[in-house]
C-alpha cells in the first residue's frame, strides 16, 4: 500500500508514509471488509458511512503538514483509522463523530492502539468542538458545501484546515491556510488537492 499506492502517486512526506505503514487498517474495517482493507478504495462501516481509501487519509495527512507538535481537530471520526494515523503525527487529536455507535467503537479501537493522545468526542463537529482552544491543523471526512465558516474561525494563524468542497458534479478535496498574523481580519488561501468522493457533512454548518 505505501509504496504502491501511496509514493507512486505523490504522496512523499516520510512521516505520512511511517504513519500509514505503522496503523493495522484492518483492525478498522468490519470483518467481512478485511480482505479489502488495503485495496485502493473505501470501504463500508456501517451507518451509511464509509472508511476512505488510503491515498485519501494520505494526502489529508501530508496536506495538514503536521511536525509532532500540533494540536488536531478531526470532524468525521468513522472507524477510528485516520485518527490514529494523525495521532503519530501531532500532539493532540481530538476527533469528532455524530453516529453514537461508531463513536463507541472508534473509542474502544484507538484505546487498543495505545493512542492515548487522541479524544473521540460525540456530536455535530462541524462548527468546531465547544470550550476547545484553536487548532493548528483540521481535517474533515465528509462534504461540505462550502467551506465552514466556524471550522476556519478555530484555526490558528498559519493553521491548515484540508476538506472535501461539493462543486457540483464531484467533490473537490481542498486544502486552506490561514496567512494572517492575528492582528487584523483572518484571511486565508485556498488550493485544490483534487477529485474525491465522500459522504456529506451532516451538521450545523453543513448539509441539513
């Protein structure tokens, strides 16, 4: 998966790539799923929900170009996966998941990974978690319509928020950064990473 997959299609960020070997993805996926695990695509797990493709968790990853020291928001936990991931790359990882029994399940599956760094947290995420400080870095595992307007306002100056944007016809995955220096008005670039495919952001900022 990391050579073939992963390197081969640009993904070249070593941490990203020690991550993504180092995390059993099968551990994540349900038991009739496991012979897939590696396959390049998602993968069901339950609830409408999926677990994405490898090169997807990837290119999040290297996009949020974590160093070990940052504190993470995840908004769309799924089975727990790429949450350990980022938790061998930053500080901190809190994760968000609205699905009460994937929530459940992702805590007791990251517990059994020893990623003590990383806290499941249950509802809507995404307008941010409340009582939170800033994040450097968040990552979203669904759709959004636009990109949320309470997720860019918890993002820290220089901080990195990666998320699918519906563009109509396909989800367009995209990559933002905060280049203000925190004395004015926050502003932000914006690039796309390329075509993806996700479920949709169900909350209070994104699709009802």
């Amino acid at each position: 998966m990391v050579e073939r997959q992963l390197r081969r299609r640009g993904i070249h960020d070593e941490r990203v790539l020690g991550a993504m070997g180092r995390v059993p993805r099968e551990l994540f996926v349900p038991e009739p799923e496991r012979s897939r695990a590696y396959a390049d695509g998602a993968l069901p797990i339950g609830h409408e929900q999926t677990i994405s493709q490898p090169w997807i968790v990837a290119a999040i990853c290297q996009a949020l170009e974590l160093k070990g020291g940052e504190a993470v928001l995840e908004v769309g936990t799924g089975s727990g996966y790429s949450a350990c991931v980022l938790a061998e790359l930053a500080r901190r990882v809190v994760t968000v998941e609205r699905v009460p029994e994937l929530a459940r399940a992702a805590r007791e599956l990251i517990a059994s990974q020893d990623a003590h760094n990383v806290e499941v947290v249950e509802g809507d995420g995404s307008a941010g978690v409340p009582g939170e400080e800033d994040f450097d870095a968040i990552a979203v595992h669904a759709t959004a319509p636009a990109p949320p307007p309470g997720l860019l306002a918890r993002l820290r100056p220089r901080g990195r928020l990666v998320v699918p944007v519906d563009s109509g016809r396909m989800d367009m995955l995209t990559a933002i950064r905060r280049v203000d220096d925190d004395t004015g008005e926050p502003s932000f670039e914006r690039r796309a990473l390329g075509p993806c495919r996700f479920v949709p952001l169900i909350g209070s900022e994104g699709f009802s």
